[in-house]
C-alpha cells in the first residue's frame, strides 16, 4: 500500500492532509483525494505498523507525539497552511500535530477522533467510557502477548466494526490486519497516555468539524461531544445510518461533508 496518495505537489495555497484510523492505510481516502479534485495538493501519510512504513523502533517507549511527527514534518514542508482531516486514531494524531503547529492549520475535520486522555476529564459519564476503552485495549494487547496476533485483530475489527465485521472482511485484508495487530496496543497507550492537556485545544482557533455515526460506540461518541466545547470554532455533525467505521462505510456521504468544510474554510479565508 502505498505510504502517501497525492494530487500534486505542494503549490497549492493549502494542502489537505488525511490520517486514517488504526489498522487502515492510505487507500482509506482515496476516495476523497478524487472529491478534493486538483483545487488542493492531497496527502494520506501512513502509520507505524503500515507495510509501507514498517514497525515502530522500539527505541523507547511509544508516543502520540511520535506518530503525530511524520504529519508535523509534512506541515513544516508545505508552503502555506493546512487542512487536517482524521478518523479515530488518526484523529487523535490529528489533534496532537495541530497543538503542535496551531498557526499553520486552516481547518480540522475530525471523525469519531480517538482522544481518549480526554475521558479521564469527563466525570462519570467519562469514567464508564474509559473503562470500556480500557477493556478492549487490554483485550487486544492480551491477544498480542500471548500470540494470537490474529484473535486481536478479531476482537478489535469486531469492536469498532460491530459484530462480524472481521468475518466480512476479505482473507487479504484479515491477513494485513493481524500482521498489523502487535501495533495496536502501542496506539491504544498513546491515546490513553497522551499528556495534552484539554485547554490546549482552546488555542486551535481555526474552523473545527466534528463528526460521529448515528451508532457510534460510547466512548468516541463522549470524545465527539466534548470537543465542540473546547475548540472554540467547532461544530458537531451526525451522520445518520452510520457508525465508528462511517469514512469507509458511508463514504459518499463523509467526503461530501469534508470537502464542503475546507471549502467553506478556504472562503472565509
């Protein structure tokens, strides 16, 4: 898969960066690279854990900041601003490189996006969601340790996806997945471990969409909430039919939402 899908270079006033959820790759917005059109350069960096870009080092402890620092280096490359847009874990990468260059972001979109440091601010509606992230993190990372890489990979597709969403899925891509499975504990870590704190978020002044499915696990869907009230431009939007897996499951309908915001963005700018 390849590690970055582009429309052309960087000459464009701004730039659209996609960041897929854990597990996917760039391919996830492919289809919206092609809504996008020539009007924006369009880049969907890949993960640690991706084939294309190979595992974590393993030099240290592992990082929201880490994973975040690949999107970090495209912003720096790029001419002028930027948009970011990300699902689930690549939402919470999204969050992390956006507090870390606020003054070159044009616009967030966020789906569903996985901050769960955030739940442990949320009281006890928070509390109820952390301990069910908790509980399929430690499921999956049990899976891993043990060596059942495929299990884990089970567990989690069935958690996000709904159950039989892992036996839906393509052989190729199951076999993809539980290659990618010793990858998820490390992004479940990060998430809950990630130190930003929430008046971080009071600075990204910028045009914020949030948007969660219609079914949306409770734990994304408490994160979905919460952060319209502490981006200070954001928007929460619903789409209907949909759950965690929506940019794939009910893409049409994702893109469209995404490109009107950069766009909207782009005009008030």
């Amino acid at each position: 898969m390849d590690s970055t899908v582009m429309s052309h270079a960087f000459s464009s006033p701004t730039s659209v960066i996609a960041l897929h959820c854990s597990g996917s790759g760039a391919a996830q917005w492919r289809k919206l690279g092609e809504a996008l059109g020539s009007r924006h350069a369009f880049v969907a960096p890949e993960h640690y854990g991706c084939d294309s870009t190979g595992p974590w080092s393993g030099e240290r402890a592992f990082t929201l900041a880490d994973e975040a620092a690949r999107t970090v280096g495209i912003i720096d490359a790029s001419r002028g601003k930027v948009h970011l847009v990300g699902h689930s874990y690549g939402g919470g990468v999204a969050l992390r490189a956006a507090v870390e260059r606020p003054e070159r972001i044009a616009s967030l979109t966020l789906y569903e996006p996985s901050a769960f440091h955030l739940l442990k601010m949320m009281g006890s509606y928070g509390a109820h969601a952390l301990a069910e992230i908790v509980a399929i993190s430690k499921r999956t990372a049990d899976g891993v340790s043990s060596g059942d890489y495929r299990g884990a990979a089970a567990s989690f597709v069935d958690y996000w996806g709904g159950r039989g969403a892992w036996e839906a899925l393509r052989p190729s891509v199951q076999d993809a997945l539980t290659r990618w499975a010793p990858k998820a504990p490390l992004d479940f870590r990060a998430l809950l471990e990630e130190r930003t704190p929430a008046s971080a978020y009071t600075g990204l002044r910028v045009p914020a969409l949030i948007m969660r499915g219609q079914h949306a696990p409770v734990p994304t869907r408490a994160i979905a909430e919460r952060l319209p009230m502490l981006l200070p431009a954001a928007r929460l939007a619903i789409v209907e039919g949909a759950g965690h897996m929506g940019p794939l499951t009910h893409a049409d309908k994702v893109n469209a939402a995404i490109v009107r915001h950069i766009a909207d963005a782009d005009a008030a700018t």
